[in-house]
C-alpha cells in the first residue's frame, strides 16, 4: 500500500508540462478542481478525463505510475460509492432488502462520485509529479506575495508546504524500515480484529513519531547552520518567468472550462 502512494513524489523529465511556469502549474490545478466540479454529467467527466490523459500524456509519465496512485484511495472510493449507492434517492427500484434500497439515481450517483474522485486525484498528482520541491515553493511564494503586504506569512507558508510534500516520501520509506524491523522481532500487522489491529500499531507508530520529530530538529539545525532567517531580501538563484507555452496551457484550460459549461447548457448526460 506505501508504495502506490505517489503524492509528494517528483518525477524528473523534461516534457512540456515539466517546463511550464510552477505558477501556472499551481493556478491549473485550481482551475481543474473547479471544473471537475462545474461537471454536471459524465460527458464533461469524459472531456476532463481526455484533458487528463493528454497532460499526462505530453509530460511523459508512465500511466501505470497514475493508476498506482489510485490505490491508496480505493478504500474511500468503494465507500463513497456503497454510500452514495444506497442513499442515491428517488428513482426507479431495481433493488429492495429491508431499509437498503437501490435506485437508478442511486447507480448514477455513485458512479459519479467515484469518476470524480478518481479525477481528482489523477490530475493533482500531474503536480507534484512533473514539479520539483524548490519550483512549487518558489510558485507559491509567488502567488501568496501580494497577501504579504497584510501580514500573511507567504515565503513560511510555502516552505512548510514543500517540506511538508518532500517529506512524504522519506516518511513512507521510514514507515516500510520499521515495518519490516517489528516482523522480524515477530510483530503481526495483519492478523485479528480491528482493536487488535489497532493496539498492534503502537510498535511502529511511536518509532515512526521520533524519527520525525528527530528529522525534523536535524533539519532546523542544517537550516540554522545556513544562516536561514525567512524571505526577506533573500533572492532567486532561477527567476520565474511566464512563456508562451504558459499562455498555451491557460488557453487550453479555458477551452476544457467552456466545453464543460456547455455541456452542461444542453443537458448532455
């Protein structure tokens, strides 16, 4: 399960979407979340699922390593779906047992929500993917600097939130060392009820705590050993500059937004 989660994870290359401005990587994702939501039937899902495979296409990412990424979530998808199948509302009855009932609306729905939530997290994961941890912090410090003028913490906000994704990895693998070490001292992960399970987790959840917090102070202490004090008059080492392959990408992105909108204004299903 540790394996398949790719959040956080930076996949070198050098495609079109790895060369865009992080910015505009960062206002797309937003962009793409919206829209994904403006959706109102699956043949805007259909469009937005085919802006997807595109973008991953022309970045270059193996689409089996998007599907991995799935995985981690299948828990939360098949009970969104469970939920939204027998909670789905009126409709015909195609089948009833007891208080459990499903209609056709029912079907629709949880199909819908799990095509959305499939979305969602295929496209956020182009991100962090096809942008290293030193671009999305300087994309979003960028963004957040106008807030800056009001006291907003811009140049801090966006470093904990890169540390925070480049972490990600670091911890998992952590997560797997000591997981391994407790199986060969004769832990068992995987056996007995729910409490059991739970009360077995102690061994590798407190190890893993002070691993990070012992990552954690290590990491301060190399940042303090630097000489960091924050962002002010700190300068960049690689500009941001907008291109117009960025202007291409938001165009391209406007165009999936009128599709979807439009989609929407004739009723398609």
């Amino acid at each position: 399960m540790l394996n398949n989660i790719t959040i956080g994870q930076y996949f070198p290359g050098t495609s079109p979407v790895h060369s865009l401005d992080p910015r505009t990587k960062i206002l797309a994702v937003v962009a793409y979340i919206v829209v994904i939501f403006l959706s109102q039937g699956f043949a805007g899902f259909l469009a937005i699922a085919a802006f997807t495979l595109l973008c991953a296409w022309l970045s270059r990412i193996p689409l089996r390593f998007l599907v991995r990424g799935l995985k981690p979530i299948a828990m939360i998808m098949a009970f969104t779906f469970v939920l939204n199948l027998f909670l789905g509302g009126s409709g015909r009855v195609l089948w009833s047992w007891g208080p459990l009932t499903i209609t056709e609306q029912g079907i629709r729905n949880a199909l819908f929500m799990a095509v959305r939530l499939i979305l969602l997290v295929t496209g956020t994961q182009l991100l962090t993917l096809t942008t290293s941890p030193i671009s999305l912090t300087d994309g979003l410090e960028s963004l957040f600097k106008p807030f800056a003028r009001i006291g907003f913490p811009a140049h801090e906000l966006a470093m904990m939130m890169s540390i925070a994704l480049r972490f990600i990895p670091t911890l998992i693998e952590e997560t797997q060392k000591i997981t391994f070490a407790q199986k060969a001292r004769g832990a068992d992960f995987e056996s007995g009820n729910l409490i059991r399970r739970a009360k077995a987790m102690l061994p590798l959840l407190v190890p893993l705590f002070v691993s990070a917090f012992r990552r954690a102070d290590e990491l301060a202490m190399a940042m303090e050993a630097r000489c960091y004090r924050g962002g002010t008059g700190r300068t960049k080492m690689n500009p941001l500059h907008y291109h117009r392959r960025d202007l291409y990408a938001a165009g391209a992105l406007a165009l999936l937004a009128a599709i979807v909108v439009l989609l929407n204004a004739v009723g398609a299903f």
